[in-house]
C-alpha cells in the first residue's frame, strides 16, 4: 500500500489507519521496554521514554476509534504488521536507547505527513469525517514532530 498516491476507499484509509496503530505498538512497546531495561539512563531520558510509551498509547487509541468509525473491513493484525516491517523496519535493531528513539518518532512523523498529504490528495468523500479525520491526523503528526525534536535536543545535550 503506498502513499505516493490519493486515497480513493475507505478500505485503503481503514488499511493504512491500522499501519499506523500498528506503528504506535512498536514505538509504545519499544520505549517502555528502554525504560524498564535499562538501568543506567537518566532520569530525563527515563521521562522522555515513559512519556513516548503514554503518547504513543494515546495515538493508537485514537486511530482504532477512527477505524472503528468507518465503513470499511479490516484486515488481519499479523497482515498489517508485516508490512510495517516490511516498509518501516519495525523490526529494526538500533545501537542507542535515544538513537532507537529518535528512528522510531521520525518514521510515525513521515507516515502521518504522508498519511495527511494523500488524504487532503483525494476527493473521495470517506464514511469519517474528513476535517475531523484530518484534524486527529494533523494533531498526532505536530505530536511526533515535536517528539522528533525532543529526542534530538536530548541528545544534543548528551553530546555535549
């Protein structure tokens, strides 16, 4: 399924809507696995960790409702996560809890910007709301976005 193209059903918009929850598992799983493991990381890594895992958690509760409120059938969950990491190399190891962190926030950024862009690309009248299906999906995006920004200040900070 790609992105470089309008949306034209609400079976491709439910489809990539469950990319996205999918994708939400992995950052939500993969920050609060850091931040239990590790003992060594400050506590302003902890936080940004802990805060990541909630957020993440938010968003996903957030697009299951959306693919609850379409028209559309969903398709299996084993389906959906092979092809995130098929695209997105969810299954990816990175060396750097806050290297890991950063990968994770900058690939939801880049599917919610696409995810936006092929939207607002498509005249298809969906079963959802579209201002209010954009206005989620723009809301989460300003979110991973500013999560990309945090991580990568934290570790300019580390650097120093």
């Amino acid at each position: 399924m790609s992105l470089q193209s309008p949306l034209s059903s609400d079976h491709q918009l439910a489809r990539l809507l469950q990319i996205g929850v999918v994708l939400e598992e992995v950052v939500e799983a993969r920050a609060a696995k850091h931040a239990s493991e590790f003992d060594d990381i400050d506590s302003e890594v902890r936080g940004l960790l802990e805060e990541a895992s909630a957020e993440s958690e938010r968003h996903r509760e957030r697009l299951e409702t959306l693919v609850d409120e379409l028209d559309a059938e969903t398709i299996g969950f084993e389906q959906i996560q092979q092809l995130v990491e098929q695209q997105y190399g969810a299954d990816e190891d990175f060396d750097g809890v806050l290297y890991d962190q950063l990968c994770n926030e900058e690939t939801a950024y880049k599917f919610y910007d696409d995810l936006v862009a092929a939207i607002e690309g498509s005249d298809v009248s969906f079963s959802v709301d579209r201002d209010h299906l954009l206005g989620v999906l723009r809301e989460i995006r300003a979110e991973e976005e500013a999560g990309v920004e945090e991580v990568t200040e934290l570790m300019e900070r580390e650097q120093l």
